[in-house]
C-alpha cells in the first residue's frame, strides 16, 4: 500500500518536471525530487545526488550492440588473475541472486534513484575464484567488444553486481539482458551491458568509453567526467 501511495506521489511529482520523450517511452526528468534528492544524503556521509545530475523518473535505454547470444547458451566466465576461474549459466546466477535498490548515475547528467535490482554481488563470486594479490583491477567484458575497467577495491563493494532483473522483471535486452554490471557509485557507463566475462588484472586496461576521452575512475562525486 505505503508503496502505491509513493508512487502515486512520484508519479505527480514527476509530471512536474520536464518530458523526455525517446526510445521506449517517457521519462521525466523531476525538479523536485531533483530538490529532495538534494537534501538527503547516504550513509557514507556522500550527498544522495551526485554534483551535476537531475532525477530521470526511470532507466533510459542509452543504447549499445546487444549480444547475440540465444539465453539457454549464455554464460559468464569468472577468470584471469584468480586461482579458481569458473562459468556460470543465467540460471545458476539466478539462484545467487538476491534484490537490491540502488541509484546510477550518467554522464549525460541524469540519475534514476532507488532501481530495483536483482542480481549477485561480484564480490560474491570472487570468494569462490579467490582473485590473486597481484590482482588490482576488474574489466568487465561485454558483446562485441565493450569493455569497462574498475579497480578491484572498488568491484568488490557489496553494491556492484551482475544483474539478470529490473523493477521485478527480466532485465529488457536494451538495458542489457540477459545479464548486465551494476556498478552504482561509478558513472553508468561502467556498468558494461550484455556481460559475457569479469575478468582479474594485475595492470589496468582503459575500456572503450575511457579510451575516447572519458575519465578513467569516473567517481561521479568528484565530476570525473572527462579525462
Ligand atoms: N555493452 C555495453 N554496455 C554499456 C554501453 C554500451 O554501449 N555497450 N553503454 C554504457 C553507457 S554509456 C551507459 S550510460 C549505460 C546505459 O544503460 P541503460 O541503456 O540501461 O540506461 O550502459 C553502459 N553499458
Ligand atoms: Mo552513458
């Protein structure tokens, strides 16, 4: 009930805001809750809203090469510099997987708070491939080539997971099903779509977004936008 009457509220709120029309619908990029969002902060002491950023009313497919890949075939590969590397199927991931909320934030300047998540933290996985001490960076593999780098303190967070659902509904390939990265405190597009491996290096490798010109970290609190 709590739940109708929020979004209800969200919803009216929203319709205050701009109208974003594009693929797949209408977002609304919300002045008040811009403003709430404002006024909150997390847990870590960091403003809920990142400098720079507007609340879009929900995920705005941002576009990409989808994977071909029929879902009955589709696995991960854990590996490189761990002592144990593995596969997993979607449906092995599922069983993993646990709901989590959680806000992102694009460069383009807009932040979608409170996503409902379902997925299994890396961090997870990792305890099971046992990454080696030389090991300092994470590069996530998607379709086609894609690729985003994380330095692995930053990957083993609890919030960063390989994600199968979105809003209780299987993740839409736009938005990257069968599987995609979350990686909420980094700029979104380290959140590599269509992910097909994570793979444990000793020396980082820029990926495509940090190869043409985006900033390598990409901490959105610290606006590293632009390398
Ligand atoms: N494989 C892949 N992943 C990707 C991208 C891409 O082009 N290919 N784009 C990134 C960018 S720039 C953003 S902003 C987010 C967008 O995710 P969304 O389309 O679900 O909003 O995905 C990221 N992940
Ligand atoms: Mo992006």
């Amino acid at each position: 009930m709590a739940r109708i009457e929020q979004r209800r509220r969200f919803i009216q709120r929203a319709l205050a805001g701009t109208a974003v029309a594009a693929l797949g619908g209408y977002y609304f990029l919300s002045d008040d809750l811009t403003r709430a969002a404002r006024a909150e902060s997390r847990k870590d002491g960091r403003p809920r809203l990142p400098p720079g950023q507007r609340v879009l009313s929900k995920l705005r497919p941002m576009g990409g090469e989808p994977s071909d890949t029929p879902p009955s075939r589709y696995r991960v590969k854990i590996y490189g510099e761990v002592e144990a590397p593995f596969e997993l199927t979607l449906a092995e991931l599922a069983e993993l997987s646990t709901e989590h909320s959680v806000d992102v934030h694009c460069v383009t300047g807009w932040s979608v708070l409170g996503a409902r998540v379902k997925g299994v933290p890396l961090a997870k996985l990792a305890e099971r491939a046992k990454p080696r001490t030389k090991a300092r960076h994470v590069i996530f593999e998607a379709a086609h080539g894609y690729t985003s780098n994380v330095p692995i303190a930053e990957a083993l967070r609890p919030n960063v997971l390989l994600a199968q659902r979105l809003e209780g509904q299987a993740l839409p390939r736009a938005h990257g099903g069968p599987l995609r990265a979350v990686v909420p405190d980094l700029y979104f597009w380290k959140s590599a779509k269509w992910l097909e491996g994570v793979r444990f290096v000793e020396h980082d490798e820029p990926g495509y977004w940090e190869t043409r010109g985006y900033h390598n970290h990409a901490d959105p609190w610290r606006e590293e936008r632009y390398g």
